[in-house]
C-alpha cells in the first residue's frame, strides 16, 4: 500500500444508500473514544434509545442499535422472534422481501409468501387473508429499496393479534423519511438502518421490540442459536437496570454519531421531516418527468424517501449513470433483479431530502442527457 493517507473523492450520495453525512455528524465519529462500560458512555447510549424510541414513534423500552448494518437488524428479528415450524406469513414486492422469505426459510419457518409485481405495493386484504388459517408472524416491508414502494400497514395488526400472532416490519429506508408510527400501526418489532434517512455511516440497525415479541422470546420452545444475535443477552448491556453487563464492545464512535443524527432529527422534528421528504419526492417527480424519466409507483403507493423511475427508452442508463459518478461525483442507483438496465433508484434521504441536492443532480443530469 502507499503512504499517502486515505483521500475518498467527495461524492453527493443520491443512490439507495449510504446518504449524505452531514458534517456534525461526520465530526461525532471523530470525538475521542471511551470505554463501552464509562458512565458517560452509559449516558450516551441513554440518549440513543430516548431518540430512536421517539424517530420509531414508540415506548417500547427494548428499543437499541444493533451493532451491524440493516442486514444485522433483519438478522436480530429472525433469530429471536422465528422458531422453526412457525407460520410465517411474509410479504415480498420486491429484493428486500425476498431476502426476508429467505431468511425466515433458513431460521426453519413455514413461509407462507403473499406476492406483488415489483414496483407495487402488496393488497392488504391478501395478506389479512393469508393470516386467516392461523400464523406465528406476519413480516413485511414497509419501504421497498428495489422499487420505491410504501406498503400500507392498515389491518394488519388486527389480523396478527386475533391469532395472537407478532406484526414485524423492515423499515431500513423509510424510518424517519416517510410517515411511520410504529405504536399506532400496532407493529411489535421493527429494525432499520443507519446509512439511509438517518445520514449515518453504515454499521447500526436500530431495533424496537415491544412487550408481546419479548414475551415470545421469553416463551421460546428452543435456544436463540445466534449469540451475538440474542436480544436477552443484548439487552443485558442496553437495557441493563442496576447495572450493564458487558456482551460485546459497542461500536462506540457510531453510537455517537447517531446520537448525532437523532439530534438533528429531533430539531427538526419528525413530521416536519416527513414532509419536506414527501415535498422533495414530489418536486423531482416532476423535474424529471419533463425529462422523460416516469415514476415506478403509482401514486399513493410512492416511498417519500426513494425515488424509483423507468429511464427514458434509448437512454444508455448505466453509461449516464457513470458520468454522473465520475464526471459529477453524484451517486445514483441502477435497478436490481428484473429491474436492472431499466431503472435509476434516487434516495432522497435525510440530508439529500434538499433543494441544493436537487439543483445540483438536475444540473449534472441535463448536463449528462445533452
Ligand atoms: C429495505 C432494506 N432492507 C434491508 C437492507 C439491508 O441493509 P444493509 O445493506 O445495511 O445490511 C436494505 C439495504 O439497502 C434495505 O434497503
């Protein structure tokens, strides 16, 4: 390797995620590092669980970042909340539900899958249909990356409780950037990720899980098998009354930085924050239409927080999608699966929700399209 110090270029990241860090949190990753077992730590991570508790909209007190990406978060639900020969009832529109169906395949679950066409969101009806014969849990995914889908929550709730079964969603790219109440949609266990509304490095899943997914944890017929995974020995240290007791060493700089970020989100407050995401989608909906770009989604099915649009025919989308990058240093995203060549996915995420994120990409685009 040479010697010369770590140099990225300065990118705006307008793509599925990671997000623009914005510079306080930036600098929060930079502060000195203390122990994962210092008081002033413990006050910190105090912090962290008030302001996720209030961004997932929710009292659960079981409400933490999980060390690992997103993925770490969809990993943490399964494990703990999955027993093999459940009845899984699983929604999949899109990659992100077919990697959950895949996960809860593998924790031994009976996966009973309710489908829609990539780029729409899943009928609730089906899914309340789908709970009738009896289920263990239902999963969905409230903001579909690999679409730009929102899944409506309605009813679903009701259809889990009757057979006292557990409500859980992914929320990875549509906490704190589209209307979401965990409490009030009556979701029991919810993960995300760090690196898309919240503009925070990738490395956190934050989590939440209320009172009827612990007391199935605590009724478990068979072990957790992950370790590191297991929300009772987690919670030791998170949740740690009269004492944290030491499970592994907190990521201890990202923990600060989404202290950060929580900070920013609660000064904005969070529908505040909803609507200037849903104001951004709209506004470049438009914007790119005038430039044959059409949206995915029909409206009203649209996630705020990620903008999926067919590329106009003729257009070589990877090649502009390269100039964009290289020429611009902006990122957006191409289209994955049965979408990929035909797609551009744009994040419109915490800090790239902006009017100068806007301006910036529309300028570089008509400078690429001409
Ligand atoms: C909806 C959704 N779920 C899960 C994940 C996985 O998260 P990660 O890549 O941070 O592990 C992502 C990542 O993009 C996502 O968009």
């Amino acid at each position: 390797m040479s010697s010369a110090p770590t140099a990225p270029p300065q990118r705006l990241l307008l793509g599925s995620g990671p997000s623009p860090v914005p510079r306080e949190v930036l600098d929060a990753l930079a502060l000195p590092t203390i122990g994962h077992m210092d008081p002033a730590f413990a006050a910190i991570m105090e912090e962290v669980a008030t302001g996720l508790r209030a961004t997932f909209a929710t009292v659960n007190r079981a409400t933490l970042p999980i060390s690992g990406t997103g993925s770490a978060g969809m990993d943490a639900l399964v494990s703990n909340f999955v027993e093999p020969g459940d009845r899984v009832v699983c929604g999949v529109h899109g990659l992100f539900g077919e990697r959950m169906a895949d996960q809860l395949a593998r924790a031994g679950a009976d996966v009973v899958r309710v489908e829609a066409d990539w780029g729409r969101a899943i009928e609730v009806e089906r899914l309340i249909e789908a709970a009738r014969d009896g289920l263990d849990a239902m999963v969905v995914v409230h903001g579909e990356t690999s679409t730009g889908v929102a899944q409506p929550l309605d009813g679903l709730a009701d259809a889990c409780r009757e057979h006292d079964a557990l409500l859980m969603i992914d929320c990875v790219t549509s906490l704190s950037g589209h209307p979401l109440a965990l409490d009030d949609a009556g979701v029991d266990a919810a993960f995300s990720g760090t690196q898309k509304c919240l503009n925070v490095p990738p490395g956190l899943a934050p989590f939440t899980a209320g009172e009827r997914a612990l007391a199935k944890l605590r009724a478990r017929r068979s072990v957790v098998r992950s370790w590191y995974f297991d929300l009772g020995l987690v919670l030791s240290y998170w949740n740690g009354d009269g004492g944290r007791a030491y499970h592994h060493t907190a990521p201890i700089n990202l923990v600060y930085a989404l202290r950060e970020a929580l900070r920013l989100v609660h000064d904005e407050g969070l529908e505040a924050r909803w609507a200037r995401h849903a104001q951004a989608h709209d506004t470049l909906v438009g914007d790119l239409r005038e430039r044959g770009f059409e949206r995915l989604a029909p409206e009203g099915e649209q996630l705020a927080s990620l903008l999926c649009v067919r590329v106009p025919d003729g257009l070589d989308e990877a090649a502009a999608r390269k100039r964009l990058l290289l020429e611009h240093d902006i990122e957006v995203s191409g289209g994955l699966g049965p979408l990929a060549g035909q797609v551009w996915r744009i994040g419109l995420m915490g800090a790239g929700a902006r009017g100068d994120a806007r301006g910036r990409l529309l300028s570089a685009l008509d400078a690429v399209l001409a």
